[in-house]
C-alpha cells in the first residue's frame, strides 16, 4: 500500500463510540534512502483519524501492516473502517467492519485484510484483498530500463494486469516509466478496461490472433508526462458513478498522437502462463477517452516478448 505525495494519508474512520488502538507499520523511500516508521494511537468516539504523519515531500511511504484492536471494556461492537485519502477524496480499503471486544482488524502487505478473534485466528477469511500490482512483474526499480518498448503511431498498447480487488475501486494509480520522451504530442492517454479475452489456443509466441469485447471505465491524459523522462505515477479515476468492478479482469491501454516522434516505455518479458494475453498490440488506435462508458471490440495481435510495463496500486 503506498502513499505518494504528502496529500494522501491513511484514515481510521469509527463508526460507533468506543476504545479503539491502532498500530501502523510502514518505510519511507527516497532515491538513496530506506527509513522503517511506526505509528500507534488511540480512538475513543465516533471521528477521521489519520493513523500515520503526512509524508514529506519526495517521500513514497510504503505501509507494510495496520492494526486496528477493539480494545473497550464493555462487550460492544466498534464499528470501523480504513480508507485512503487523497486530498478531499477518499479511497475504501475496507468495508465497514465490525470488531467485537479484543477482535482486530489487520492488513499485512500481499496477504490482505483479515478479522481475528480474541484468540489471535481468523475470524473472517479476507474477502477485501486483491492483487497489489501486475500479476507478472516485480518491482519497478532504479536500474530498470534495459528492455524498452517504443510508441508507434496508429497502435494500442493493451496490457492485462490481473484481477480487480473484491471492494469496489473509484480511483487507482499506475506506476510506469518514459526512457525517450516524445516530441510534439498531440494527445496522450492511459485507460482502464474492463472484460475477457478470447485468443487462440496457440500459444507458443508472439503473433496469437486476439479478439476481445472490452469496456472503458476510467482514464487519465498523460500527454504532459511523456515529454518527460521519469518513472511516471498516474491516478486513474473512474467514470462518474462507475466503480471498478470486483474480480474483473483489468487491462491498462496506452495511446498516443504526436508531430514529431512517439514516446518510449520501460518493458519487461512477460510470460503467458503468468498472467495469460498479457499485453496486446492492435492497429486500431483506440482513444481511452472516446471509449469513456463504451464497450469496443479490440483486435490485434498478442506478444509474450517485451511489452510496456505498468503497474496498479489499489
């Protein structure tokens, strides 16, 4: 779970009145550094608590494990629920969570969220996590870049990063990164979509027919990012009343128009027993925004080499 700028926080909402401690777990990365934190406090009324410090600026805060503990002395129920918040927006980590006396609730990294009893077992099995990223790659790290994939005019990068978490998604991020910047954008656009693939039942390359019926939900213009030469984040918000549906699978497609020359992304190798049609290239070129609420037929051509990296954060 990251936070990314010192406008996003996490927050402790109470429902109902009562003792409630919680305890967060978190590193602070910068380009040369590594800083492990903690954070403890307590709740006693119905209120917003934001459970860790703003980060300073250049800060990404990676938050490892919260904790949150009924700890009243009457047998009463908390009520709670933790969320993202990013300026006035808010992100839903979790439903709204019933805690009885000495019950918690705690999230641990890739493992999810989970309710334990006063024993210390799992009272509820998590039906609030999902994947954290990309299904087939690692971390988008310092020295990555070695493997580029450059943007050609008239195509669509499509690229399947997993299945959506089981909660409902307004709004995500995307972490990517540009090694050429273009020159003479006209537009650039990064997408959410929404449905199945159907390829063929050949997989062994590059070059597997692909068609698929896929329904835009959300996007994000990223025409002033790849003019630059950065690791890139982009917060993806959804259709007005359009959440991202639970245990969808999720594809993030890129499109761009420039005067000069395109933009070129960091790749990495994909694996089609990893995460299936990882990443499509059609000669359509689809627009994210002209697709916004529309469900569009996209065909193309499937690779399992090299394909633009990106990633989501839920």
């Amino acid at each position: 779970m990251l936070l990314l700028s010192n406008t996003e926080n996490l927050t402790l909402q109470t429902l109902t009145p009562g003792k409630v401690d919680f305890t967060v777990y978190y590193a602070d990365h910068t380009a040369d550094t590594f800083t492990l934190g903690a954070n403890t406090g307590t709740v006693s009324s119905i209120v917003h608590t934001h459970m860790v410090p703003i980060p300073n600026v250049a800060i990404t805060r990676q938050v490892r494990t919260v904790i949150v503990v009924n700890r009243d002395t009457t047998p009463t129920a908390q009520t709670v629920l933790v969320k993202k918040t990013v300026g006035t927006g808010n992100t839903f980590l979790t439903a709204n969570t019933s805690l009885g006396t000495g019950e918690s609730l705690e999230y641990l990294g890739e493992r999810g969220w989970k309710v334990l009893n006063r024993q210390g077992t799992v009272k509820v099995q998590s039906t609030l996590s999902g994947p954290v990223s990309s299904l087939a790659l690692g971390p988008l790290a310092a020295g990555m870049g070695t493997a580029t994939r450059p943007h050609l005019t008239g195509a669509t990068w499509g690229i399947y990063i997993g299945k959506s978490p089981r909660y409902p998604v307004s709004s995500f991020q995307v972490r990517w990164r540009t090694t050429v910047a273009a020159v003479g954008t006209t537009w650039a656009e990064i997408g959410v979509y929404v449905g199945n693939s159907r390829h063929s039942a050949n997989n062994a390359g590059a070059g597997v027919s692909v068609g698929m019926q896929l329904r835009c939900i959300g996007y994000a213009d990223v025409s002033a990012a790849v003019a630059t030469i950065a690791m890139q984040t982009t917060t993806i918000t959804m259709l007005t009343g359009v959440v991202l549906p639970p245990d969808e699978d999720v594809w993030i497609v890129f499109n761009s128009d420039f005067a000069t020359s395109g933009c070129t992304l960091s790749a990495s190798l994909h694996d089609d027993l990893l995460s299936g049609s990882v990443c499509f290239l059609t000669s359509l070129s689809r627009r994210p925004s002209e697709d916004l609420g529309q469900t569009v037929a996209l065909a193309g051509l499937t690779t399992f080499a090299a394909g633009p990296t990106f990633q989501a954060y839920w």
